[in-house]
C-alpha cells in the first residue's frame, strides 16, 4: 500500500486505474444502494445506475466489494469497498479488513496490472480516524494507492 496526496477522480478513467468508492450495505425499496454522501454519491453522480448494480449485486452476493465498468464509458472502472453495514452507522473495522482481503482477490484475479486508488476508508463520513484504519490496511500490494487531500 502507497499513501499518496491529491484527488481521487483525476484518476478516474485513466488507463490502468481503477476508483475505489467506499459503500454500506443498505439496500432501498427500489433495489438500490444508499450512496446519499462523500465519493460514493460522487460516483452516483457519475453513473445513475451504479446504486442499482450495487443493490443487486448486495441483494446477491453480500456486502462485498465489485469490481464495476461504469455505464456509458470504455474504461471507466471503479470498485465498491464497504465500509458499512447500513448507511447511517459508523464504519466498521473488520469489514474494512475483509473489504480489503476481497479487494486482494479482486486484484490476484485481474486479466492485466492495474492500479486500486481508494480513499482513506471509513475516514470521513464512518468517523474513525486513519490511525484505527491504517493498520488493517497494512498489507495491501503496492498497487493500492490511498489518496487523501
């Protein structure tokens, strides 16, 4: 893992480059995933039908990450990362950890080397601090790169 400064979009759709978006697992009566704040509804923003993929693939599979092409694009990849169960919790620690062991798996699986930009997880909106994050996050390749400002 590299810690890097700067903003996490200027790397979205750039060759090689995947954006990690933290999520919860909050699935709404339309199927969708709450992604109502921080790089989550940025990407929402982005991709109007990224919350249905995301409650689909919740409702399926579990609170886990996936790696995504956002609709629209040809190379425009992001990950989801949970962080949280439900939306309006704190994040939590072990499912940072086991977001990152599936985030390897993600990675070991990848058909060409790219390069997982994700935000410091669980910092923001999941009010922990980087120093509880961090160590959890230890072990992740040097291809993962967490970018705060």
């Amino acid at each position: 893992m590299k810690e890097i400064k700067g903003e996490l979009w200027d790397f979205y759709g750039k060759p090689g480059c995947v954006v990690c978006i933290t999520t919860n697992g909050t699935i709404k009566k339309d199927g969708t995933i709450v992604m109502g704040r921080g790089c989550a509804r940025e990407a929402k923003d982005r991709d109007p039908l990224l919350p249905f993929t995301l409650g689909w693939h919740v409702k399926e599979t579990g609170n886990k990450p996936l790696l995504i092409v956002v609709s629209g694009t040809s190379n425009g990849l992001v990950c989801s990362f949970p962080v949280k169960h439900n939306w309006w919790e704190q994040a939590d620690l072990s499912l940072i950890k086991e977001s990152a062991h599936r985030l390897m798996d993600i990675i070991e699986s990848s058909p060409e080397p790219r390069t997982f930009i994700l935000p410091r997880p669980g910092c923001g909106n999941g009010k922990l601090t980087w120093e509880q994050v961090k160590p959890v996050l230890e072990f992740l390749p040097d291809n993962v790169w967490v970018i705060s400002k």
